[in-house]
C-alpha cells in the first residue's frame, strides 16, 4: 500500500507540474487566414513588369513605400495580392530595419 500511495503522490505531483505547461502549449495565437499575407516583392516600372504581375495575381501592381511597410507591419495588416516595391524604396527599407535592429 505504500508503494501505490508513494506512486500516486508522485504522478499528482507531476501532474499539478506538467498540467500549466500544457495548457498554454494548446493555446494558438491570433493567426491570419491563410490567404492573408503581407507580400512586398520588387519591381520595377515598365509595361512588361506590370503586364506579368496582372497576368500572375490577377490585379495591376500596387507600389508601396517604405513607411507604408513598416506600417503594415506594425498594425498587423495583410492583403490579398502581393504589393510592389521600387529598388530606392527596399534600400530605405532595409537601412531602417538594419537601424533598428543595431538598437535592439
């Protein structure tokens, strides 16, 4: 009889243990549909760029800036097809992020 009693209190005493650690294992975040996205691609700005990006994802390029990354990013926001970026708006984009990176 000892040695169940000694067994049980073990297996309660793990359990109280590993019960929290598990509940917050079955908690999912927040997560955005999975055809929601936040897609910045580069491209340029000729005939032949836009005429391949409506002809991949149905709509004409949407060019953002900079500033507009961040954000969307920072407010969470997705959109359905991928949005543009020029080359000198990637460029601040990453001196940005490499900035505040270096802080962190």
């Amino acid at each position: 009889m000892n040695r169940f009693n000694l067994f049980l209190a073990a297996a309660t005493l793990t359990s109280a243990i590993a019960a929290p650690a598990l509940a917050q294992q079955t908690r999912l975040p927040a997560e955005a549909p999975a055809t929601a996205q936040r897609v910045v691609m580069l491209c340029s700005n000729d005939d032949a760029t836009r005429s391949a990006f409506r002809r991949e994802h149905g709509t004409p390029p949407r060019f953002i800036t900079a500033d507009e990354a961040l954000q969307a990013r920072a407010t969470g926001q997705t959109w359905s097809a991928p949005r543009c970026m020029t080359d000198r708006e990637h460029a601040r984009l990453v001196q940005t992020l490499s900035a505040y990176a270096a802080v962190r």
